[in-house]
C-alpha cells in the first residue's frame, strides 16, 4: 500500500518574481518526488500597506490587488487545481513574457487556464479581500512579518524562500 504523497503548501503574490521562480523548481520536484504542491494566495499589496517602503516600490503594488483578486475568486469557485492552473498561466505571462498586470493579460490567462475570462471582473471588487487576508495571514503567520512571498510549508515547518 503507498502513502500519499506529502503536502506541500506555497504561498504567493501572482507579481512576485521570486515566487514564480520558485513555483517552477517546486512543479519540477512534484514531478520527480512524491509530493503534492497546494498553492494560496497572499498579497504583497497587503503585506506592506502600512510599512516604510520605497515610493518605486509602493508605485510597483499599485496594482496588485487585481490579479490576487482573480486566483482568489478561481480558488471559491473552481478549486485548488483551478489555482495551480491559473497561477501558471499568469506567471507565464507576467514574468515569462513580461506582460502588464492588467485585465487583457489576466483574461488571456483564464482562457489558457480553461476558466470563466469573467472572474476578470474580481479586479475591481473587493469582494475576495477578506478571504485573501485570510489566506495571506495563514502562511505568514508561520514565519513572521518581515519576509515576502513565497512562503513555503511541509512537514510542521514554514520558511520564507525569496526576497521582501
């Protein structure tokens, strides 16, 4: 009898660069280890609303709620896998193809992700916002305050894997 495989949980800002990178070396591992990645939303944007940050820096979050808006409302209404799908779709083209974070790159990556291009429409709503800070909260409470995304979690441990 196998066990099944061990859960990997991967917090992540769909803008974050360090993420992505990471994202990808975790979907190879999966592919080669028993493991199962599980990946959730958390927010830049929020994560450094009220800190001392560049003024560059806070320009760069200027629109970074969007498109965590869109993986939120994918993850209530289509499920994990949904999310897994959508997040490479959108870090393929936010940082493979160095697309703008707005709404025609996200539509273009709901389509190729096999979803709804109307969950766009999350963007402009802070409908999702509670259950992002929610989620934002649940990984990074495990490894404090002063790291960024990603946050990565296995086997009782938690770890910050970038840059803040």
């Amino acid at each position: 009898m196998s066990e099944s495989p061990a859960s990997v949980d991967f917090w992540f800002d769909p803008l974050c660069p360090w993420a992505w990178i990471t994202s990808r070396w975790m979907k190879e591992v999966e592919q080669v280890r028993d493991v199962r990645i599980r990946f959730h939303v958390m927010s830049l944007a929020y994560l450094n609303q009220d800190k001392d940050i560049s003024d560059s820096y806070r320009a760069s979050l200027a629109n970074a709620w969007g498109p965590v808006r869109v993986v939120m409302a994918t993850e209530q209404s289509y499920g994990e896998e949904a999310v897994d799908r959508l997040y490479t779709e959108l870090g393929t083209r936010f940082h493979n193809q160095g697309r703008e974070r707005e709404r025609p790159a996200v539509e273009d990556a709901l389509a190729a992700a096999g979803l709804p291009v109307e969950l766009a429409d999350a963007m402009e709503s802070d409908e999702f916002d509670e259950a992002i800070r929610k989620s934002h909260h649940h990984g990074i409470d495990q490894v404090g305050e002063d790291v960024g995304t990603p946050v990565i979690a296995f086997g009782g441990q938690a770890f910050f894997s970038g840059r803040s």
